[in-house]
C-alpha cells in the first residue's frame, strides 16, 4: 500500500483515508492483508490476547491527569471546530482530511487517531490523552490550530477543563 501511495503522489494517510472514504472493494483486500500481516506480527510478539485491555489495567486511573468525560469533550470541541473551519473553507471531508494530514506531519501525532477522532469514529479517553500529553503534545491541537490559522480557545478551555487535578502529583 506504501508503494501504491507514493505512485499516486499522496501520504500513505491520505491514501488509505481516501480508499476508506470509496469503500471500494480492492481497498477491502488491501485491508485485509494489513490485517493479516498485523495479526502475524502481533502473534510473533506475543501481543494478541488483549494487549491493549491489559495496558490500560497496568495504568491505573490515578496515574491519569485527564479525566474521560473531559477527554470526550476535548475530542469533541475538537470535532466542531475541524467541523467549523471545514464548512468555513467550503472543502468536503476528504480535501479537509487532505490538508490537515499535511499540517499533522510537523508535529509528533497519530494521524489515524486523529481522523478517528475529527470523523466522529472515536471518543478520547482520558488515558489517550495523558499518553499524547506525557510524550510531549497534542499534534491533533497543534495541527488544528495550524489549519486554521486560530488559537483554538474553545479548545484550549476544555484541555484545562479535563485535567483531573488531584492526579497531578
């Protein structure tokens, strides 16, 4: 798939986004074999039974510094405002997935999570957003603001409004 984005001139992101948006049947057996080569990979390093489950069991709630229902709102306000500048700039959510693949690219960010999240397909959880936090920052906000050339306050707000205070030690 790698080769095939490059040939068509666009992010290995911006390639499967656009083959996810057409639902079309050769990007269905593409899928499939990322998922099958996953699978095999997860099982050579014994990571297929509930890797993430037993992750997040690890890490307990104190050690979050995000609550989840401000972690929810924080992927939603972010939500609106990608929702809001989309409209704004007239572009279809492809093309605005397009661009704002572009401006993920300059920061530290999980792109995939990122178009999970803007689509509506995701919710934050509190533990996602500690774990972007602590290596670093938010590439979904930092993007955003690039995107569309604003501070973000909405956002900016409701990152504060998430912090789980008592958890800050």
């Amino acid at each position: 798939m790698k080769s095939k984005a490059i040939k068509s001139g666009k992010t290995l992101t911006a390639f499967i986004t656009e083959l996810l948006e057409e639902g079309s049947i050769k990007a269905s057996g593409d899928i499939e074999i990322l998922e099958k080569r996953l699978l095999r990979i997860e099982e050579q390093l014994n990571l297929k039974d509930n890797f993430w489950f037993d992750k997040e069991e690890d890490l307990n709630q104190a050690e979050c510094i995000f609550s989840d229902s401000g972690a929810k709102r924080y992927g939603d306000v972010a939500k609106e405002l990608f929702d809001f500048h989309r409209k704004e700039k007239k572009l279809s959510l492809k093309d605005a997935i397009a661009e704002l693949s572009i401006c993920l690219a300059h920061f530290d960010s999980q792109p995939e999570l990122v178009f999970q999240l803007l689509m509506g397909n995701h919710e934050l959880t509190g533990l996602e957003m500690t774990d972007a936090y602590r290596n670093g920052s938010c590439g979904m906000r930092s993007a955003l603001s690039e995107w569309t050339n604003s501070s973000l306050e909405p956002l900016n707000e409701a990152f504060l409004n998430a912090v789980e205070v008592k958890n800050l030690v």
